[in-house]
C-alpha cells in the first residue's frame, strides 16, 4: 500500500516537473507566451462580438504570465475595445492595406486601426494569401506599415499541404520568411511576430504533430538568425496556429520553440480560448 501511494506520488511530481519544466524553458529564454484569437468573418453581429469578448476577458482576468490578443472583424474593433479597454486583453486587426490614405475603397490604414486601440495587425494569413490573392510584396509592405505605425505585425506563414509532403516545409517557409521581412531592420524586429501556421492544419482539425512544428520553427529561428544574428533571433516570438484545442495545447505549447498560438475556431467560444490561454495553470 506504501509503495503504491510513493509511487503515486512519484509519478505526480515527475508530471509537474516536467510541465514546470517546459514552461520555464520559454520563460528562461525570455520570451512571453502570447496567444491570439484569430475570429475571421465571426460573428455576425455587434451584440455577439461583445459578449463574447466580454465573456472571455471574465474568463482570463488576472491571466499576466501570457500575452493576449483578440482579432474581431474590422466593424467590431472599436466596440469590443471599448469592453476590453480596461482588461489584459489587447486588440487585433485582421488586415492592413500598405498605403495610409487615398482612394483605396474598401481598405482599412494601419491609422486607423491603431485609432480603435489596436496593437497587433495579422499580416500575410493563408486565407488572405489564398482567398484574397496577397503576395509577398503587397505582405512586405503591409509588415513594414504596422510597424511604422507604431504596432506589432504578426507574420503568418506555412506551407500547403502538397509542399508539405513534397518535403518542401523548410523550404516553403525560408522563402516567405525572408520575402515577407524584406523591408525590416534589425531594430524593427522587437515589432514582429512570426506565426508559423501549416495550411493543411488550418480548420481542418488535423494538427501538425508537435514534433513536426518544433522543428519547423527551429527551423524558422536559424533562418531569422543569419539574416538578423542570434541575440534577435532568440527574442523573437514564434507562434504555431492550425487546429489549437484546449485538449491539444499543452503538448503544442510544452516545445521549445513555440512561444504562442494563433488560435482560430477555438477562439470562437469563451470557454475552449481561456482554457487554451490557462495552458500552464493545470
Ligand atoms: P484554426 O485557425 O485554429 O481554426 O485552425 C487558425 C488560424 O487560421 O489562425
């Protein structure tokens, strides 16, 4: 009976341990978890935008040791903004376009997003790359405006799922990488987030084994490396997005080269987010 109960024991302190461990690995290196959530065209209306934002910020009051950030639909910044103002949760733009004014119609300035309290502007995300056609150029200088705008750009990036089984990962990433950073300067780089997110894992429930993406984004730190030095490359935050889950999260979040995640459908509900964002509280 004695053995059991020291083997219990045993067994509880090496799990804490090693999830302490994790977590104190991204916290010796300096660098903050951040979370995001990635809302794309949801919900529909003001009402829905607000309590929901309302509802999670209830949920993560008090939360210091992660980062985080909500990206509502550009109609909903300002309202949402206005119930998280006071909060630990900060505010998101989905899109940018590159020019601050003119006759752009339909586009949104960088300006204006920071007016309505934004911090974080997503820059180069697969469905703008895929559905709305965003090149590398047009994403290099939407990244180069966040940040002389004063925000930060988080820069998604990933390879389909046929470069993926082509074994092209690497490859596929380097390129958009050092495409999309083209215009930053070493010193622009405390600006940036990267957000590796493979598009084969993007809504589509199949994650990207954890092993799979730690090596990517080692991958991805060596490249930002040579091309920035290591002191900058060990600074900057690299998030995994594609499928994040309260039930996955952990293990995603256990390597240690992830820093954050860029969560998409579980960030649509209250409950499954602050339970992504508490990762490191069980
Ligand atoms: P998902 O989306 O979590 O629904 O896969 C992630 C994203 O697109 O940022």
């Amino acid at each position: 009976m004695m053995n059991k109960v020291l083997f219990l024991v045993a067994v509880i302190v090496a799990v804490m341990a090693s999830s302490v461990k994790a977590f104190t690995l991204n916290m010796m290196s300096g660098r903050k978890p951040l979370m995001g959530g990635n809302w794309k065209l949801n919900p529909q209306t003001t009402k829905d935008a607000t309590s929901l934002a309302t509802e999670f910020a209830k949920k993560v009051k008090g939360k210091t040791d992660v980062d985080i950030v909500i990206f509502p639909p550009h109609p909903f910044l300002f309202p949402v903004y206005e119930k998280v103002e006071a909060t630990n949760v900060q505010m998101g733009g989905q899109n940018c376009f590159f020019e601050s004014d003119g006759a752009y119609t339909g586009a949104v300035s960088t300006c204006m997003l920071q007016d309505v309290g934004v911090k974080y502007v997503l820059c180069g995300h697969s469905e703008r790359r895929c559905v709305f056609k965003d090149d590398d150029t047009a994403i290099a200088r939407k990244v180069k405006k966040v940040i002389k705008q004063g925000m930060n750009a988080v820069l998604c990036f990933g390879e389909t799922q046929e470069e993926y089984e082509a074994g092209l990962n690497h490859e596929v990433c380097a390129i958009q990488l050092l495409k999309d950073l083209s215009m930053v300067t070493p010193e622009e780089m405390s600006q940036v987030v990267l957000a590796y997110e493979p598009v084969w894992a993007i809504g589509t429930g199949l994650v990207c084994p954890a092993d799979v993406a730690q090596e990517v984004h080692q991958f991805c730190r060596s490249v930002i490396a040579k091309k920035y030095g290591q002191a900058i490359a060990d600074k900057v935050i690299i998030q995994y997005g594609g499928s994040v889950k309260p039930e996955n999260v952990k293990e995603i979040m256990s390597q240690p080269d992830i820093d954050g995640c860029l969560v998409g459908g579980a960030s649509l509900t209250a409950d499954s987010f602050a339970k992504i964002v508490h990762f490191n509280d069980q």
